[in-house]
C-alpha cells in the first residue's frame, strides 16, 4: 500500500510538471531584425517570431531592431547570432563575414522572391526610360535591392545613368519609405518612383492604391527578398533547429504574446519560409557589381 | 368470398386500381423522347453555364488580359489583385496569374497558381470546355516540371520546392485524364 501511494504521487506530480512550459536554458539567443519602417512596428511584427523561436529553441531569445545602415558593423561587433535582413544585406555579410545562409521569407506574388519596379503616374507622358532625361525621381533607401538596387541596374542597363540624367533624385527619410516613393508620384511631386513590386501589390491589395493609377516603364528580373543567417559563431545543430523551426512554421501555428494568443505568420506578415541556395543570390551580387555597391563597392 | 355486391363493387374497383398502378408504372420510365428530351435540356443547361461563365470572364477579366498581350505584365499582376478584393476564390485569377507568372519565367510560382485555379475549376483541363486552358497547362508542365523536378535533386530536403513539384505531377496527370 505504501509502495502504491509512493508511485501515485511520483506519477501525479510528472503529470503536473509535463503540463508546465519547459524552462528556458542557457545564454540568450540574439536575433538582430533590420528596421523595416520603424523599430516600433518591427517589434510588433517580429516579437511573436521571436516567442515562438524561444519556445521551439528552449533558450531565450532576444529580439534587437537594428538601423539597415548600421546592421553590418553591429553584426562585425558580435552583437547578433541571428539576422533578419533583406538580401542585399544577406549578400553584403556573406561576402564579408561569412554569414550562413538560413532560410527566405515568402510574401506575395513571387513568394521567396521580389523584383524592383519604375513606376509614373498613368496619365504622364514618359513612356521610356529615354524619356527620364531631365525628370526627378525618388528611389527608395538605398540599401534596399528591390527599392533602390534593382531600378539603379535597370537603368544603367538601359543605358541610362541616373546621376548626370536625371534632373535631380531624392531619397525619402522616417519611416514607411516605400510607400512615400508611390505616394510620392501618385501625388505628382516626382515624375517616376523606384517601387518595389510587393509594396506595389500589397497596397493595391489593400486598396491604398489602384492597380489603373501606375504604368510599369521596367520591372527587374526577381531577387530572393528578406533573408535569415546564422552568425559562423553560432553551433551548426542550433543553426538546424533555428531553421526547421521557422520551415515548420504554417498560418495556423500560434504563441503567446503578453497574454494574447496571436498567428505567427500574419503578425510578422510573412506567408512562409523556404531554404534557398547561395547561388540563388547570384543576381543580386551581379546587380550590386554593376551598381557599385556593397560589399564590391569601389572608389 | 363475395358474398354481396358490395364485396364484388370493391374488389372490381381493387382490380382497377391495380391495374392502373401497373399502367402508370409501366409508362413512367423515360421513354425515348423523355430521354432526348431531358438530355437537350441538361446540354442546354451546360451551354447556358459556359455562356455565364464565359461573359463573366470577360466581364471581369479583359483589363487583365488586355493588359497581359499587351506586355504589360506587372500591371496585370497589380489588376489581378486588385480583382481579388471583390472577387477571393475566384478560379480565374489563379489561372492567369499562373499565366502572366509563367510569362514572367516564374515557372515555380506558375505551377502552384496554374493547380490551384485547376483545382477550383476543372474546366480548364477538359479538352471539350469552352473554358479549356490545355496549352497553357501543357507549356508550364513541360518548360516548368523538369526545371523544379532538377531544384529538388539539388534541395531534397526543402519541403516548398517538393510541394511545387507535386503541383506540376498534378497538372500533369490532369492533363492525361483518367482511364478510358
């Protein structure tokens, strides 16, 4: 009878702990996000990620909004084990500290893909690239491959060089910079804009603009769009895990954020995720040797 | 038995009765001409759905399509998201968006889009349809499938690319039907 009381109570209290959350151990996993518009919506979008990757992980998991510009040196630093970046950043810290390749983020039309788009306003008169000469346009930042990268190759390619053509380019500033570029030429203020496709069709799809507003001049070939790497640092099985957890991900798998349950996938506005190769990356590394650009750029 | 006249009143009229009933089921199954009939109308019935169906599409869709031979490809993806605000599910988008992405060279994407408009609306795979999209189906299996089917030799363990495989083998037997 003892012996029967002593088993009960071992095999109550493993019933009672196997219902508790597994305590998180060892030192924090630090995952840098690049700023997409502002550091307060990328911790919106990403701290329920980031919950769920420390659940999946069972370590804490730090999330850290990082500027695009200052994301390379912080990275150099140490700061991060994890990036979150686009793919001009992916390619810049491969090329320069050998990042490791994790997994792409799928969104839209081209899924783990995007392209770069010059976009006027329907009713201009600007037909061509030619017809550019002497207009003002706005590109987006300019580390961004399909915002800026893409629509600058574009142009060289068509033979046409922005810097002594154009009348004059502007860069946006703040936040919410892709769509500042549309709006700036939905409103008349630039003749052209270099739009990426996925604000393009994101904001049609919400109805902030309509697909008859805009004429297409060019759209680039599609580039893998925002990209997660590992440090070199960071254990190659933890690196494996960090990556089935997010191929594991799907729209119904949900977490616990501040006492709300909340979607993963549609907090962070991501469909999915999907390992590509290095090599899939090659159009972007031409681009930015044509371009000039990091990490080839050249004085 | 029938011991009054009431008694043979009643089973007379029980013998008409009877015999009636055989009448009438007898003559109830559908005779030639029911039969002709009944199969006109289905066949009109079908004629007017495709005709539906056909004056939707073009009701709804010919910006899109206009805007596609025209070359204008971007602009077509943007129209067709915009069409899918007022019109989610709807099978015809899947179907040229698979189209303009394959025109693109998007061939992964196509194969994913081309299936699910072909889950949505058989249609497009039935030679006979009005609706029928086979050469277009066709074109993104043959130039698609083998490109996707070599990506997961290099990535076999990346589940996306398996999927857009099994899309392609879907299309594919589609488009060899069933057996005959």
């Amino acid at each position: 009878m003892k012996y029967l009381l002593l088993m009960l109570t071992f095999l109550l209290t493993g019933a009672v702990l196997s219902g508790c959350e597994q305590p998180l151990e060892g030192p924090p996993i630090r995952i840098g996000y690049m700023n997409c518009n502002s550091v307060k919506e990328t911790m919106e979008r990403f701290q329920p990620l980031t919950a769920y990757l420390q659940q999946q992980l069972g370590r804490p998991v730090e999330a850290i909004p990082v500027d695009t510009q200052d994301l390379e040196s912080r990275f150099a630093a140490g700061e991060f084990d994890f990036v979150h970046g686009n793919s001009l950043l992916y390619v810049i810290l491969k090329e320069n500290h050998d990042l490791q390749l994790v997994a792409t983020e799928k969104r839209g039309q081209f899924g783990s893909r995007t392209a770069g788009a010059i976009i006027v306003r329907r009713d201009s008169p600007i037909k061509s690239l030619k017809d550019l000469k002497g207009k003002r346009m706005i590109f987006g930042p300019q580390l961004a491959p399909s915002g800026y990268m893409a629509q600058y190759d574009l142009m060289l390619q068509a033979g046409f060089d922005p810097d002594r053509e154009l009348d004059y380019y502007a860069l946006p500033r703040g936040t919410f910079k892709h769509e500042k570029v549309i709006y700036g030429v939905y409103f008349g203020a630039f003749d052209a804009a270099a739009a990426p496709a996925l604000d393009l069709e994101i904001m049609t799809r919400e109805g902030k603009i309509s697909a008859d507003d805009f004429r297409v001049l060019a759209q680039s070939e599609t580039i893998p769009y925002c990209t997660f790497g590992a440090s070199k640092n960071v254990d190659s099985k933890l690196t494996e895990k960090f990556r089935k957890a997010l191929l594991d991900l799907t729209p119904e798998t949900t977490v616990e954020v501040d006492g709300q349950r909340l979607k993963v996938l549609d907090a962070a506005w991501i469909d999915g995720f999907e390992t590509l190769l290095d090599k899939d990356y090659d159009p972007i590394r031409v681009m930015a040797k044509r371009v000039n650009m990091p990490p080839y750029q050249e004085f | 038995m029938l011991r009054d006249r009431f008694d043979q009143l009643m089973m007379a009229s029980l013998v008409v009765v009877l015999l009636f009933m055989v009448v009438v089921m007898v003559g109830a199954g559908p005779d030639e001409y029911n039969r002709e009939n009944s199969a006109i109308s289905r066949h009109l019935e079908r004629e007017r759905l495709y005709k539906a169906r056909v004056a939707f599409i073009e009701r709804h869709f010919s910006p899109v399509i206009a805007l596609r031979d025209s070359g204008a490809l971007p602009e077509a993806l943007l129209k067709l998201e915009e069409l899918q605000r007022t019109l989610p599910g709807e099978a015809h988008i899947d179907l040229l968006s698979g189209d303009i992405l394959l025109r693109m060279g998007q061939f992964d994407r196509a194969l994913t889009k081309l299936a699910a408009a072909v889950r949505r609306n058989a249609d497009y795979v039935d030679a006979a349809s009005p609706l029928s999209q086979r050469p277009l189906l066709e074109s993104a299996v043959t130039e698609g499938l083998p490109l996707v089917r070599d990506r997961l030799r290099s990535q076999p363990d990346s589940r996306s690319v398996a999927q857009v495989v099994k899309d392609g083998y879907y299309l594919q037997s589609r488009l060899a039907g069933g057996c005959e």
